[in-house]
C-alpha cells in the first residue's frame, strides 16, 4: 500500500428538539452512532426569521473540517431555489453567553442578530457554513439536503439557522434536525516506497512518543524493527541501516500492509 491520505467520520453533533418531540422515521433519521446531542428547536420558524443553537464544545483538539446536513419539515410549499442558511457562531468561550459573535446568546433560541442591526446586517459577523437548497415538495416531504463543509475558527460554537425558503418551518420538531459530521484526516504510512516513507514514519514516532534528543530517530528505528536502545553498539548498527536505505529499499517489516496510522483531529 502506498503512502495515503485517507478520511474517516467522526462523531456526529445533533442539532434537534432533543428536549422536546424530535423522533425522526427511520427514513429521515441522519443519524448515525451515538451523537452528541445539542439542542435547536426549529418549529415554526418563520420565513425571513431565525433560530440558534445552544452552544457546544467541539473539544481541544478538534477535527479539521465538518460536513452539514440537514432533514427540514415546512410548513407549506417552499419556493423552489429559495433557500434556509446555516451559520457558525463561533467563540472561544465556554460560557454560553460570552464571546459570541453577531449577537448570538449561545442557548437555543431565537435569534435576530445585534441588538442596534438587522438580521440580515447581524449574520456577515457570522462564519457562512452553507445553503440549504430548497426543493417545490409539499409539507409531508421532509427534505433532506447537504448544505456544506466548514473549519470552525473557535473551540465553541453555536449554529444558527436563517430561514429564506418563504415558508414557514413546520409548527412540530419531530422531523426537523441538523447534523455535524466530524471529518479526520489520517495519515497511513507503509515502508513500500522505502527511505521516504521509513524516515516519515520515523518522524511521526517521535512526534507523537515525544521521543527526543539527537538519537531521537535512530530510538524509533529500533523500536520500529522490535528493538529496545540499550547499548551503544546498536548505535552504529542503525546507522548502517539508515545509510544503506538512501539507495536500497527498506523491507525491514512486510510492506503487504501499513505499520503505521496517524491521525489528525479527534473524534
């Protein structure tokens, strides 16, 4: 297997009636796994109006990017084209109150932006995630549509939900929810391509084993091919090994499958 970078989901954040009604059909339930609930109840949200998310802590060390999708009930037909936009209110404080920006409360509620500006004023201060684009279906079709790909700029955070589609979000949340997929870039390394991907997984050892000094890759060498460093000897045996791998392959382990996976984000 060559050198990849490959992707891989993480935990969902659910952004439902969760205190309330919300108990989607089979067919229409997005989730997936046990998410982190946060709580956003949608009903009738008026076309031109707006909603917010409580706010949630997406962690120390987060994903680098998150996917959206959504399931929406309207109330009546929506205009087709017309669209619900969702936004990011991100902050770097813990307190739901705190740090937010656009005039956002960080507890689910409504949400009209600044108190002194408009709502349509109040959202440029917001990080645009996506349009949720909306279909001419009527009421009893619970549309379900991907609204986008975002990086959060803070550690917490909140979703507010702008509704433009002219019409009404339906007067239940039994249907209605929103959620986040965690996306986690991961590194997999084989010894196939040899020097190159040896020193890079070399590399990664000591980074993520804190493994330092200035026989800190000739430690993870050894470690690597099932060795401890307990005499110096070893030393220059290792050398030997490195300096014959800058002409010669190294298949030191089977390269029929990666030795080593890193992963970046959490989840």
């Amino acid at each position: 297997m060559p050198n990849e970078v490959l992707i891989k989901t993480g935990t969902q954040l659910s952004f439902a009636d969760h205190a309330g009604d919300f108990s989607p059909t089979a067919a229409n339930d997005l989730e997936q796994g046990t998410p982190t609930n946060v709580q956003l109840a949608l009903a009738s949200v008026a076309d031109a109006a707006a909603r917010q998310s409580a706010k949630v802590d997406l962690g120390a060390t987060r994903a680098a990017q998150f996917s959206v999708v959504a399931a929406i009930e309207f109330a009546a037909t929506p205009t087709a084209g017309e669209v619900v936009e969702l936004y990011w209110a991100a902050s770097p404080d813990s307190t739901a109150a705190n740090g937010n920006p656009g005039g956002a409360s960080g507890s689910d509620a409504a949400y009209s932006g600044t108190a002194a500006s408009t709502l349509a004023e109040s959202v440029k201060q917001l990080q645009w995630v996506g349009n949720f684009v909306c279909t001419d279906d009527a009421t009893t079709t619970i549309q379900i549509a991907h609204v986008g790909m975002f990086s959060p700029l803070e550690r917490y955070g909140s979703l507010i939900v702008k509704n433009e589609s002219g019409a009404a979000i339906h007067s239940d949340d039994v249907e209605c929810h929103m959620v986040i997929t965690l996306i986690i870039l991961g590194l997999e390394i084989s010894l196939e391509h040899g020097f190159r991907g040896w020193m890079m997984l070399v590399e990664l050892l000591c980074e993520t084993d804190r493994i330092t000094g200035i026989m800190g890759p000739f430690k993870a060498c050894l470690r690597l091919v099932g060795f401890h460093l307990q005499k110096p000897v070893l030393h220059w045996i290792l050398m030997v090994i490195l300096a014959v791998t800058w002409t010669l392959p190294m298949r030191i382990i089977s390269t029929s499958r990666p030795i080593c996976q890193y992963v970046y984000g959490s989840g």
